[in-house]
C-alpha cells in the first residue's frame, strides 16, 4: 500500500502575485480553508499517511497550519466554542503524519521532489500532489489519487494523471502520447511519450498532464543524474521520461475535475464550486450568486 506523498510548497507563487507576496500561494482560501488543506485531504483520502512538505524559510505559514496551535485550542475549549475545535483538531487527523523538508535553492521541481529522498527512500514508491491544482472528486466513491495508486499496484508502472482539455489549450499543456487508444475515464494506459506544450496540429491527443503522480522511489536515483533542462532546472519531467524508457510509464484518465488554483480564474472557479455547496454557507452563496446575477 502507498502511503508516502511529496507535495512540493517551495515556489514563489509569482502567478499569484500580489496575494502571494506576504502569505504563501497555498495558504489562500477557497471559502474558509486554504488550497493546501484541500490538497491534504485528497491524499488522506486516497490512504496516504506520511505527507512530505518540500518547503522554504518563507513558508513557515504552512507548517503552522498544520501543526497543534495548544493556546489557541485553550482558549476556544475555555470559551466552550466545541465546533470550532472540532475543526481545528480535524485538520490533521491523529494517524497522519506531517513532515517538512527544506529546498534551500529554487532549482526546479526535480529538485524539490530530490528534497524529499532521506524521508521517503529509494525502496518505496509514493505520490506526489503539485498543490496549485485542486482536484475535485465530488460524486465519486473513491478519488482519482485513489485510482492511480491502485493502477501503480496492479501494473508496477509509475502513473501520470491526465485529463481530457479542449483542442485549441493544449499548447498550454504538457501532453501525453498514448500508445494505442487513449484511456477511459477511470483506467490508464501505456505512454510513448509527452510533448510540452504543441501546437494543436502537432499534439498527439487532449489529454494534459494535471499534476498528480505515482512514483516509484527509483526515481530519486535519476533525478540526482538528471541535468538542468528547461529554464535551467531540474525537471520532474525528464527524469519521468528516462524511467518510461527503462520501465513504461502509464497516463491515468482522471474521472474528476481540476481547478487550477495558481491562476485567478481558476481560484475564482474553485470557490463558486466549493462555495455552492459548501454545508455551512453554500444556502447563503446560492443566494448571494442570484441576487448578483439578477442585478446583472
């Protein structure tokens, strides 16, 4: 059973700019928890108990957030505000494990991944959730991360989540190659490659790489062989394709939903959705979106 996972928090979060210039980019919030919080859960979810934060001096928000705040908790038990620290205690829930990492240099995601080796070691696979993108799995009765780790047990391939984009967006994207038939929703598929970022004549499907991956702890031996690639940096994606050369690398199509949280639109989107239904305040979101809605 996989129950490692490397969620990289190191960058500057310059798309999120100016949010991002006091307050790291994860700890904005959709409704009332921050993107990190929601990142967590999917990977608690999926059965993941040992969260690896590759982290920096400046992100020290993050670990608090989820770290045990005894005088706060005090107070609000003194004040007998039960819900509230029902909520605070259930951020982390007693059997998970948080730990950070420090990646001293920005030097890449490869790198940051690499941050994570003397934690995870080179014998145990494990995931690794990019927290710009949120995932959305609503409806569903396990998550996708879920999917991935049990198509990882089930074939011994490392697993890259991918979902269907639109024609014209896929030179935003890195896209996948399938070899043969793409996958359905909820399956994955052997890979002949990815393409960063084609032009839609040039891009062998729809399908984008969303930021999530199953990963086996091999992986660490390469990226400390991997040379500085595009932007000068150590690229996770490099190091992927010497593995799917060597042992295969599979596309996971994702049956859910992804919110980039890195872009502003993508944010906004997130908190409509989580707002909706959120079970506190989403009757008094619905109401609010009609009555600006009719104002027009």
């Amino acid at each position: 059973m996989i129950r490692k996972a490397v969620l990289p928090v190191a960058g500057f979060g310059t798309r999120c700019l100016p949010a991002s210039k006091a307050i790291p980019k994860e700890m904005i919030t959709i409704v009332d928890r921050p993107v990190i919080q929601y990142v967590v859960n999917e990977a608690v979810a999926a059965g993941i108990r040992d969260i690896v934060l590759v982290t920096h001096a400046s992100k020290s928000a993050i670990e608090n957030h989820f770290d045990t705040h005894y005088e706060l908790e005090a107070t609000l038990e003194a004040k007998n505000k039960q819900e509230l620290l029902d909520e605070l205690r259930a951020i982390v829930p007693a059997d998970v494990n948080i730990i950070s990492v420090r990646q001293h240099e920005p030097l890449g995601l490869g790198h940051a991944v690499l941050c994570a080796r003397p934690v995870i070691g080179d014998s145990d696979p494990f995931a690794v959730l990019l927290p710009d993108v949120l995932v959305d799995d609503e409806g569903l009765e396990r998550n996708d991360l879920a999917g991935m780790i049990d198509a990882y047990e089930a074939s011994g391939r490392s697993q890259l989540m991918v979902e269907d984009v639109p024609w014209e967006n896929v030179h935003k994207y890195g896209i996948v190659s399938p070899e043969g038939e793409p996958p359905a929703a909820g399956s994955s598929c052997p890979l002949a490659g990815v393409v960063e970022k084609p032009a839609r004549e040039e891009a062998p499907s729809n399908l984008a790489v969303i930021g999530r991956y199953v990963l086996p702890g091999s992986i660490f031996a390469l990226l400390a062989e991997t040379p500085p690639g595009a932007g000068d940096e150590i690229q996770l994606t490099d190091a992927i394709e010497t593995l799917r050369q060597r042992d295969g690398v599979d596309a996971w199509r994702m049956c859910g939903k992804t919110y980039d949280c890195g872009h502003q639109l993508g944010y906004l989107e997130a908190t409509l959705v989580f707002g909706r239904r959120h079970p506190r305040f989403g009757e008094g979101f619905r109401e609010l979106l009609a009555r600006y809605s009719q104002a027009g």
